[in-house]
C-alpha cells in the first residue's frame, strides 16, 4: 500500500469514527444466524425478486456469502460476512469493502445511527449502498438501478442478527465430526482419501475450503467433502482445512497432517 493510499484510509477512519466504534461489551458475544432468503424481507416480499446468484467463501478471519437478487433491470446486492474470530474481522472487512476503489476520494459518509455499531453510505443515485458491522457481522447492501427501499432491507437484516446474539460464538463453529483420511503416510503417487465428516447430516449445507503446498501435493478430485490426493514428493506437510456452514457463514479451521515415503513422483 503506498504512502497516499494510507493517508486517505486514515482520513477515512477518522471521517466515520473507525476508532470510536471499536468498543464491545464482550467479544465472545456475536451472532449465530440461520440467514433467511434475503426475498422474505417485508420490503421485498411484494415483488417478483428472483435469485440470481448465491455464493459463499473463505476470506481472512471468517467467511462470506453473497446474494444476488433480480427484477427485471433492478438488482440488489447483499453480502454477509461473519467472523469467526470476534468482531475486529467484521470491522475490517467493512474497511475493505468501502475503500476498494480507485477513486482519489472514498465515496461514502458515516451512515445512519442505529444501524449496528457502525455504518458508512454511499448515495449515488441508481446505486444506492449500504455497509455496516454488528458485532462479528459485516452486512453490505447495494441496489442498482431498483425502486426498492435498500434501508428498509438493511434494517430488517440488522433485526435478524440482534434476534441472533450468543454468549459464545465459538460454541457454535462448525466442528468436523471426524476427518478420516485413508493414511497419513504413504508412499509418493499414492492414492490418499480424505473426508471431513460434518457435524449435521446434511453434508450440502457445508463447503470446503482447502490450503496446501501444491510442492507437496497433488489433489486429483474433490467431490463435496471428500477428496483425494497423492504426494509429490517426500516429506511431511499438511492440509489445512476451512469448513463453511453455509446457513449461518460460520467457519472453522483444521490440519490433516500427512507424510509421503520415496523418491518424487514423475510428472
């Protein structure tokens, strides 16, 4: 990041009053939510929203789903990031999230009170946008070109996360059963099945996020939560493991330690 990136983050900051909000009761404390269809919100019911898009992923110190919604030429935008690490993820990703544009100014202002413990707005006319954190929550709405009201679903989502709130987040991250994987040590080519068992038997409500030395490892298919791989070289290394609940955006991370045997393998 350059010198005047910096300076304009830090002006940002100060304009919204970053440092002021980082105060919390309890930081265990966070949400736990089901996430509703975002086409349930009383300002959307009445229309014929469809559902345009929904992913979900891994980013730094938690996980993110996001849902595109569609009428016609209208589109909304709602975005859901829950830390898994307390509430200063949160804070950051709404950093990210506002200051990524290459604009010399960052076109939005301190949001409305009472939306979470900090919000920011932009708007623009035809694109309206909406970014606040509650907790270890990161909520972003934006609306193109859309007659609907994007405060009205923000608000509506800020109630659904305050119905939400537990004593301790990290009671409620999505814990693996088992990882069972066929040998932890194996000779370099051969085959090696892994599978993470989820703690709820609906293994699609689950994805898997995975980080390895590609050096090492060779993964040659991936089918939900299972996968095999074989080893490229001798040594030992490990897959790291990100598990992602799809209904609450909660994550959590395990190792699978491994060790292959022998001369490299011929590619």
């Amino acid at each position: 990041m350059s010198t005047m990136d910096a300076d304009r983050i830090e002006q940002f900051k100060r304009r919204i009053g970053f440092a002021a909000s980082a105060k919390v009761d309890d930081p265990a404390r966070g949400v736990v939510c089901n996430w509703p269809d975002p086409r349930s919100a009383p300002t959307l019911k009445s229309g014929d929203w469809s559902i345009a898009g929904d992913t979900t992923w891994q980013v730094a110190g938690g996980a993110v789903r996001k849902w595109g919604l569609r009428r016609g030429d209208e589109v909304i935008i709602v975005t859901v990031f829950v830390s898994c690490q307390g509430p200063e993820p949160a804070r950051q990703f709404l950093l990210d999230t506002a200051t990524q544009t290459t604009r010399m100014d960052i076109p939005y202002a301190k949001g409305p009170a009472g939306l979470g413990t900090l919000s920011v707005i932009n708007s623009a006319a035809g694109a309206p946008s909406l970014i606040w954190c509650y907790r270890n929550v990161c909520f972003h709405v934006r609306g193109i070109d859309t007659q609907a009201n994007v405060r009205d679903l923000a608000t509506w989502l800020q109630s659904q996360a305050e119905a939400k709130v537990v004593d301790q987040v990290a009671q409620h991250l999505p814990a693996p059963q088992a990882i069972n994987v066929s040998s932890r040590k194996s000779p370099v080519g051969a085959a090696v099945d892994l599978e993470v068992v989820p703690p709820a038997p609906d293994p699609d409500r689950y994805l898997l996020h995975l980080a390895y030395d590609k050096q090492m490892v060779d993964i040659t298919s991936v089918n939900g939560l299972k996968l095999t791989l074989s080893g490229l070289r001798p040594g030992r290394t490990s897959i790291t493991m990100c598990l992602i609940d799809r209904a609450t955006v909660l994550s959590s991370e395990q190792k699978a330690d491994l060790e292959f045997t022998g001369p490299d393998a011929k590619r």
